[in-house]
C-alpha cells in the first residue's frame, strides 16, 4: 500500500525529516534557515545570479545588516580549565567586502536574520588541485599501475587530455562543493607539465572568473611530471608570468634524480617573479629531509620568501624522532615556512602538535576529492579540522576550538586567552553561518553550514 | 541552545508500506574485468516487489501493479546497521558538552556517571529516539545497542530504551546487550545482571575491562559466560585492556567458550584493542584461535594511535563488526552516526582503494549484506530476504563507500521513508 506519493516537492513545508535528522537539537523547529529565507529577507543582499553589478553596487550607500548573529565572546571557566564557550547574539554590518560594525543586537532591525545560527571565518581550502578532477564526471575507483609515481606520470599523459575537454565544468562543480562545505576560497595547485601546457591553468582560471564574486584562490604552479624529468621548464617559465601566485613544485629527488638542481630552478623562479613556494614533498626517507633542510638554506639566503615558502605533505617529518621533529619544527619556524598537510592518519602521521607548538603555520587541505590519485575527499576542511582533533586526541572544549585554525587558514573568533579578535571592523566579510553553539561544537560535530559569505556576497 | 522540548517527532509519514513495487531502482548485476582488471561494477534498473517485510521478486521489465514507488534510478543497497553503540546513554539532543580533561581514569569516568545518569535518565527515552532518528537519516535501520545496568541506572537505562525502541518498531530494531559499565564487583552490579539477564528483550551479557575495572579476570568473565549459558544469551565485551591482562582476557573467554560450543557464534569482543599491539605470531595464533571458537570482533575502528588488524582477522575468517559507539556523549564526542563513513574511513585506513575492494568494504555497513558475490554474481536483493534496504545517490556499491552519498530512502521491514 502506498499512503503518500514519495515526489518530494508534495510534501509538507517546514523542518523536512532530514534537517531533523541531521540536526536534531541545535535547529530551533521551524526557523530552519533555506538560502531562498535568507536572500528574501531584507537588507542588501544580492539575488545569487545578479552578482556581475555586485562590486559596483556596493559602495559607501549599500550597507548589509545582519541580525541575530551569534558570536563567541570568551570562554567560562572552572578552576583553569575552559568548560565552556560563552556567545551572544549580535549584529552585524557590511560593506565594500568588509565587516564594517559589529553592534549590540537589534532583533527588530531591518535586516537579515541569522536565526542565532553561530558565525566563524569562511573556511580555507588550502590544499587542492581544482583543474584536474572527476568530480562532477562518472564515477571511477583508481586503478594504480605499476610504477609508483612514474607510472602515474605515464598515466596522466594518457588521461589528461580527456580531462582538460571539460575541466572547467568539473572546476565549478568542484568550487560549489567547496562551497557547500563553508569555503570561500582555496590555494589551488595546477598542473604545469608538457601534456597540459598551460591549458589547465587556462581551464580553471576560466571557471575562478565565473565563480569570482563567491569563491576566492591563489595558484600554486605545479609540475607534477618533473621539472626535467619531462620538460617542464619552459612552461613553468610561461606560468609563471600567467597570473600563478607560488611556483610549485614535487619530490626533486624521486622525480628529476636530483634535489638540488630542481630546488634552484623553483626557488629563482620564484625570486625572479616575485612569487611564493609551495612544493608537495611526499619523499618520507633522508632525500625528503634533505630537501627541507636545502630549502631552509635557501630561504634564509632569500629574505623575501620567509612567510611565502610552504611544504605540502612533507610526510618525512612524521618518520623522524620527536626529538629531531621538534627541532626540525624550530628550523622551518624560524625560516617561517609553512606546513600544508592532508592530516594523514594510519600508517604515517604528522607531528602537528610539535609543529603548531613551535608556531610553524600549519594549513591543511582536502588535495584530491575523486580522482585517479585519491576517491576519499569529502570537500570539507572542518571535516579535517575533526579529524585532526580526533587524531591528536583534542576532546576539551579548549583544545577543539584551537582545531578551527585548520579549517579557516589561522583565524579564530577568540585567542586563545578567550578574547574575542573576531570579527573586528575591517575584516573581510568571509564568512559562515553555522548551526553550532561555538567552534568546539562546530569541530567535534562538523555542524552544517547554512550560509556561505564571500567577500560580503552571499553565496547562500 | 538546544533543549530536549526542540526535539519533537518530526518522521516523515509512511511512504510506502505492505504491498507495494518499487520501479526503477538500480541494482548491481556483475562487475565488467578487462583481462585480470576488474574495471567497474555493472549495474541495471530493475523493479523490486515488496510484501509483508519481504521481498517477494526481482525482475526487469513492464510493472503492472497498482501501487508502484518510484526509485527514481538511486541505488538500492541492504539497509545498515551499527553493531556497537549505547542507544540508552548519549548526550545527542541536549547543549553542547565537551569531554573533561580532568575524567582521566575508569574510575573517574564511573564516578562522573553516577553523578550524571539519574539526570540524564529523566530524557534518555526522548534522547534515544532522536538517535535512532540521526541513524536512521543515514540508512540504519539496526542497532546492537549495549544500555547500562548498574546500581545507578538499576533497570531505568533498559526501560527507558525499550520505550524509544517500542515508539521506533517501524522504522528500526536493535539487539540488546546487559552492560556493567560500572564493573561487575567495582560497584554491586551483578545481581542487577542477573537480573537484566531474565529480561527477554536482552540478547547479550556484556562486560567490560574484567581486569581493568574489577581487577580479575577470571571471575568476571566465569560470572559473565555462566550468565550467558543459564540464560541463553550470547555475549559480547567491551575490552579496552591491553598488554597482558588484555590478552590474558582474550585468551580465558576463548577458553570458555571452547568449553561451552553453544557459546560458538555468539560470542563477541568490542574493541578488543589488545590486538593493534600484538606482534605477527601472536596475532596470528589469536586470530586462528577467534576462528575456531567463532568469537567475532566489534570495532569502532580507532585511528589514533592504535590501529586494529582488521585485514589480518578477515584473511583468518574472523568474524568483524564496526558501530559508531559513541556518537556525541561524555567518552567522545566524534560520532557521526553514519555507517557508510565507517565503511569509508576502513577504505581509507586500510588502503582499499580499488572497485572491488571499495564494494567489500560496504559490508562494515550492512552487517555483512553485499549485493554481489566476490564473483561478481547478484546476490542481494532476491526473493524471500527482508526489505530492510535503503536507495542512495550513488552508482555503485564501491562509490557509495568511498564518497559517502546521500541516503535518499530507508526502508525497514518494507516500511518506506523518503529522507
């Protein structure tokens, strides 16, 4: 017997079954916030498909009110340890693609309601190949050849090509993931190799203007056949001046046979072109600590690219010692180069805490969502945010709001004394709107998102 | 922010139940091998008749029937359940918690729930509900679920449980293990299990940490298994104890159980962590030993720090099981509630990547239900099975593991819900 027609759309307005499900207690019945709330409400925002007139509009007259904004204000305490977080519902104002005032709350005001939904900086992607992906494609598990990442190679010679013919689909569809997961924004790496020319840098930065108004990135320019193991040179020479912001770069050793002979190519392209570093360094035995050490050496020589050299992956630290970890730690801190990490778990993992505790910047990123390297990502950083907490065993309420740092790229709503330091004026207005009492709720449960902000746009 | 009167009955009505056909649901019919390559998973739109909690037939082709649901071309896969979780016990549906970093020890988590669960008690039946409901969103439709007995809770745990299981019987079922979280003789809790043991509605005696809590092993677990046998119940422990009391615990209810065959089967160890610390020989002896006696494993597959051998077990036909255990309470607060991620994080954790081994893999999910044989040929759904299945948006089995789709519909005992 068939009791209701199972069409979706017949069914009764409210809380649908699944909102419940998912979020049973923190979504007040029937307040549940849907973009099309949110965009009919009053204020100034922007119908989503009307955003080309957007950065003109906003000027100095075109002021965003938000409601009915929770924000972390401090932590409670009992004795010294943080049992809770305390937050209060504020209002927030917007302009330019800035957080221009933060007021007391007014639920009365003209503006859009927030629902006491709890406001956090928009999450960061800083790991991820936007241009080379399956997402938004059929289906397929990886199939790893023979080779090790020479055969890898071999096979994206073979498969490339097919990819690049709609790449910048797939790029958009990967950006509303990302987007549907809280991030507004990613350090995308592209592939720079003779198969690809240049075209997968063209591909992506094609859909990154379509999707400009939302969705914010910087490119890492990313040989991922070698420098000169396959000739890359001359592309990554081209790439360079083709509107990259980090010159890339992979295993020197294992791919090219020689650490110091790519590290000098990447690192005076860079010089040469003002840009940043951010290489993927998989090498976990002694070629991997070698290559550390050798850039350390090198950006120590070359002020200019402290703050702008990151390693990616870097899985050589989490075969070291704790000791030669920590020290290893003191080194890329003092030469202020980053650590962006996958949060790798199982057989090898990374001395994040030692890292953090040396005040290393520590990114992470999801790298692949589904594609021939990896079928895994999930397309949420909070989701890493939780796994890192899990993984290094931050359960406290104290511990699991300093995990939000992951997913945000550094910023949290309150320092770690509990003093709030956002949002301030002059923030960018990048932000979510999630449905969690504070960070630690956010990170333990990887509450949902129900509202993405970029650059004071709602994307929804 | 939240308060348990946020938490109402918000279940969806019925959208099909009895007698009904499902069309145009996708099922998997083989896997496509290029030479020794298995290359992808065959799949095909079938029409599924569904009466009384059964499927009835399978076939491809016209309907004729009245009461026809469309599947809308979703996958159709065996509904999951979560073989590991406390059902009776959570902190789901009230504000936000953290866990304490000063409850370091057993002890001092025992003594935090006999602060705690006379006050958890008053909502635990409303709580327990909203968890099944948080499950159920995810496809599970069935649970073992562990509930405390101990001079705190006394029987309230249990009672309070079947009410939320009793207002549920459409839509979810569960297992029910008698668990001493408080130890056996640590606090007086064995008459109390004794008790729990003559409830018809409790399947297992559990246990928990014979040495770590009670300090014996032996007569903890001689208590436990003669329970059992009076009883006839099957059993399953929590058994977090490493090193060699943790083996030594392994090795005694192997013992056990080899003295009492009907035991054989059901017989189970959560966690059983002592095992992600064992050299190869040791392991290998202990993995045979579980084989013979038909001890299964229970995991909520750790990651940090320990790592179970699940592949050594399964390649000793051990039999292994994965819950969420704890999905947001005062032991953790990590638990999604959603199998299919269990399925995913083995995949990931253990280097599953490929079709094949991703489309295994689902079984962690269903409590060992695979559409297709390791051959290839269809084995589920057929005539005469439970309609205990669930439609997601995803084109196979090993998609659905290694992405973690939307579940669309969950049907249990034929009762169908879209989500």
């Amino acid at each position: 017997m068939i009791k209701n027609n199972n069409n979706q759309s017949d069914r009764p307005q409210g809380l649908s079954r699944k909102t419940f499900l998912k979020n049973t207690a923190w979504t007040l019945i029937g307040s549940v916030m849907t973009p099309t709330l949110l965009k009919a409400e009053k204020g100034r925002a922007m119908p989503a498909d009307n955003r080309s007139g957007m950065e003109k509009e906003i000027g100095s007259a075109n002021r965003t009110l938000l409601k009915n904004v929770r924000l972390e204000t401090g932590f409670e305490y009992d004795q010294l340890e943080v049992v809770s977080t305390k937050t209060a519902l504020f209002c927030i104002a917007l302009e330019g693609g800035k957080i221009v005032a933060v007021l007391p709350n007014n639920p009365g005001a003209d503006a859009i309601d927030a629902q006491g939904l709890l406001m956090l900086p928009s999450f960061k992607d800083m790991h991820i190949h936007l241009d080379k992906t399956f997402y938004g494609d059929k289906w397929q598990a990886i199939r790893r050849g023979p080779g090790g990442i020479k055969g890898m190679i071999a096979l994206e010679q073979k498969i490339l090509p097919d990819m690049l013919k709609n790449s910048t689909y797939k790029a958009e569809k990967l950006i509303e993931l990302l987007q549907s997961k809280g991030s507004g924004y990613a350090r995308s790496h592209v592939n720079i190799e003779p198969t690809s020319q240049l075209n997968s840098l063209k591909h992506l930065q094609i859909a990154l203007e379509n999707k400009k108004s939302t969705f914010g990135a910087e490119l890492v320019a990313f040989p991922q056949h070698g420098v000169y193991y396959t000739a890359s040179a001359p592309y990554m020479r081209e790439a360079a001046q083709s509107g990259i912001d980090y010159i890339g770069g992979v295993d020197p050793f294992s791919i090219d046979g020689a650490i110091e002979k790519t590290m000098d190519f990447t690192i005076g392209l860079a010089l040469e072109f003002n840009k940043g570093i951010d290489i993927h360094l998989h090498e976990s035995s002694q070629s991997g600590l070698k290559t550390v050490e050798y850039l350390i050496n090198k950006v120590h020589e070359n002020q200019v690219l402290k703050g702008r050299t990151f390693l990616s992956h870097c899985f050589c630290l989490g075969r070291l010692d704790s000791e030669r970890q920590a020290e290893m730690a003191a080194k890329l801190s003092d030469a202020g180069i980053g650590i962006v990490s996958t949060i790798p778990f199982g057989g090898l993992v990374m001395p994040i805490p030692t890292l953090l505790k040396h005040n290393v910047k520590v990114m992470t990123g999801n790298d692949s969502i589904v594609d021939h390297w990896n079928t895994f990502g999930s397309g949420s950083v909070l989701q890493k945010a939780h796994l890192a907490a899990q993984l290094y065993g931050r359960k406290t309420e104290f511990d699991l709001s300093r995990m939000l740092a992951l997913a945000t790229a550094g910023i949290m709503p309150l320092d770690d004394k509990g003093r709030q330091v956002w949002p301030v004026p002059g923030d960018a207005a990048d932000f979510v709107l999630i449905d969690a009492s504070c960070s630690a709720e956010a990170v333990a449960r990887i509450s949902t998102v129900k509202s993405l902000y970029h650059n004071g746009n709602p994307v929804f | 922010m939240s308060t348990i009167s946020q938490i109402r009955d918000q279940f969806e009505p019925l959208s099909a139940s009895g007698h009904y056909v499902l069309k145009n649901v996708l099922l998997e019919t083989g896997f496509n091998k290029e030479g020794d390559t298995l290359e992808s998973t065959r799949t095909a739109l079938y029409n599924v008749e569904i009466e009384a909690g059964h499927i009835k037939r399978v076939w491809q082709g016209n309907v004729n029937a009245a009461d026809v649901i469309d599947g809308k071309n979703y996958l159709m896969l065996p509904a999951f359940k979560d073989m590991h979780v406390h059902i009776d016990k959570t902190l789901y549906g009230l504000p936000w918690q953290a866990a304490s970093a000063r409850r370091r020890t057993i002890y001092d988590m025992i003594a935090y729930e006999q602060q705690i669960i006379p006050e958890l008690l008053k909502t635990s039946a409303k709580r327990a509900e909203a968890l099944m409901g948080l499950m159920q969103g995810y496809g599970t439709s069935f649970a073992r679920t562990h509930f405390n007995v101990e001079p705190t809770s006394g029987m309230q745990s249990l009672e309070n449980l079947q009410l939320a299981l009793e207002n549920q019987r459409d839509c979810f079922d569960a297992e029910l293990v008698a668990f001493p979280q408080h130890g056996i003789y640590y606090t007086d809790s064995a008459d109390l299990m004794k008790e729990a043991a003559k409830i018809k509605a409790v399947d297992f005696i559990g246990g928990v940490d014979p040495y770590g809590v009670d300090k014996t092993i032996e007569k903890v677990l001689d208590f436990t298994v003669d329970l059992a046998l009076e009883n006839n119940k099957g059993i399953d422990i929590h058994l977090h104890d490493m090193g060699k009391e943790g083996l030594d615990t392994v090795y005694y209810l192997i013992k056990k159980v080899g003295e009492n065959p009907q035991l054989k089967g059901r017989t189970y160890i959560s966690h059983c962590y002592v095992l992600g610390r064992l050299d190869t020989k040791i392991l290998t002896d202990v993995a045979e030993k579980l084989t013979e006696a038909k001890i299964g494993i229970v995991s909520s597959i750790p990651f940090a720090g320990l790592v179970m051998p699940v592949p050594t077990l399964i390649r000793h036909g051990v039999e292994v099981m994965v819950g969420n255990d704890n999905i947001q309470d005062h032991w953790s607060t990590f638990g999604s509630g959603n199998m299919l991620q269990k399925a995913q994080l083995m995949a990931e954790l253990y280097g599953w990547t490929s079709e094949y081994d991703l489309s295994r893999a689902l079984r962690f999910a269903t409590g060992g239900i695979l559409p297709l044989t390791d051959a290839g040929a269809l084995s589920w759904p057929a005539a005469g099975k439970k309609a205990d299945y669930l439609l997601v948006n995803a084109s196979c089995s090993a998609e659905a593991v290694s992405r973690v789709p939307k579940v669309m519909a969950l049907a249990h005992k034929g009762n169908l819900r879209w989500l």
